[in-house]
C-alpha cells in the first residue's frame, strides 16, 4: 500500500513539473518560415501564416529580411490598418534578423517602413496573444529589452503597447527568452530531494 502511495506522489510531483515546463517554455518564430519578410509574398501571406501558428506570452519572433531592404515596426491598430509608416522612428528596426519578444498578450501589429511595402506589397503582421488559463493578470507594463550583443541598442518603445525587441550575436544563436524553463530546470535536485524523503 505504502509503494502505490509513494507511486502516487511521484507521478504528482512530475506532472506538476510537466504543466509548469510547458508554460513557461518560449518557443522562436520565423516569420514568414523560409520566405522570410519580404513585400513579395502577397497580401494574405503573413495573416494565412499568422494563423497557421500559436502564440504564446514570451515568444519570440524573428524577422529574416535583406537589411536596407526592409525594416520591422510596431504599430498600434491604426497604424497598421492604414499602414501610416510616419510613426515613432524609435520603434523601426533596421538590422536583421529582428528578434521582437511577445511580452504580453493581447494583440501586436508589425509593419515594414519602406516605400509602399505594407500598402501595396502586403508586408504586415498581427499577432493575437491569447490570456493564459493561470490566474495571473498579464502585464501591463512591457519588461525591459534585452540588450543585443553586437549592432545597434534598439531603444525601448515609449507606448505601453509594443513589443520588446532585441538581437542576437549570430543568426544562429538563441538565447534564452525571459519565459524560458531553465531556471525551473535547475530546481530538479531540489524537488527530487523532496520525492526521496518523501519515499523514505
């Protein structure tokens, strides 16, 4: 009797490990996967591709594009459904790859700046963000970027409502996202300490 009960508590302890991994957990997006961001990928490119995807708090987004050619900007809803590129230019970013980290939830919009990119070439992306299950309230106060390694120190948006983007040293490189499971990884010893005493 007393092995199923210590069964008991470690299958438990590992689903609660399991639900807390799959939550905080980032995951990188390429927008666009191997077409990259382009303004020649047609009007319903990015929203079809934006639909095919599920987007979590603290994902990342990376924005593959020519630099020179192109940029990313986020822009509120006005902005990007009239594809005013007259904005803030302190939320344009110019090298690539972008990484913009999807801070909150709720809904962020991208646009690129060049010419008539968004208005005739359809270069524009919404990203819904949907609440979590949990019960913490999301936040409504963008964290702050994380400073790229090398290039330009994109500046903060100045609105509460847009992403924070950052860079890393090498197109291949990933670093952790804010939401990453890493510190919760490193609490393994410690909950199977808790599981042995508990079976002792």
């Amino acid at each position: 009797m007393s092995q199923l009960r210590n069964m008991s508590i470690i299958l438990v302890v590992f689903a609660f490990v399991a639900t807390i991994l799959e939550r905080t957990e980032a995951a990188d997006h390429t927008v666009g996967d191997s077409t990259g961001w382009t303004s020649s990928a047609g009007a319903k490119f990015y929203s079809d591709w934006a639909s095919n995807n599920t987007f979590k708090q603290n994902d990342v987004l990376v924005f593959n594009f020519f630099a020179g050619a192109h940029t990313v900007a986020a822009t509120n809803k006005a902005d990007f459904d009239n594809c005013n590129v007259n904005q803030n230019t302190n939320d344009i970013i110019t090298t690539s790859p972008a990484r913009v980290t999807l801070n909150r939830t709720g809904d962020f919009y991208f646009i690129c700046t060049v010419s008539s990119h968004c208005q005739s070439g359809g270069q524009k992306l919404t990203i819904k963000v949907p609440t979590s299950s949990s019960s913490t309230p999301p936040s409504s106060t963008p964290p702050s970027p994380t400073p790229p390694s090398s290039g330009t120190t994109p500046t903060p948006p100045t609105s509460g409502g847009t992403p924070s983007p950052s860079s890393p040293t090498q197109p291949d490189a990933t670093p952790p996202s804010p939401g990453s499971a890493t510190a919760i990884v490193a609490t393994f010893p410690a909950l199977i300490a808790i599981v042995i005493n508990l079976l002792v």
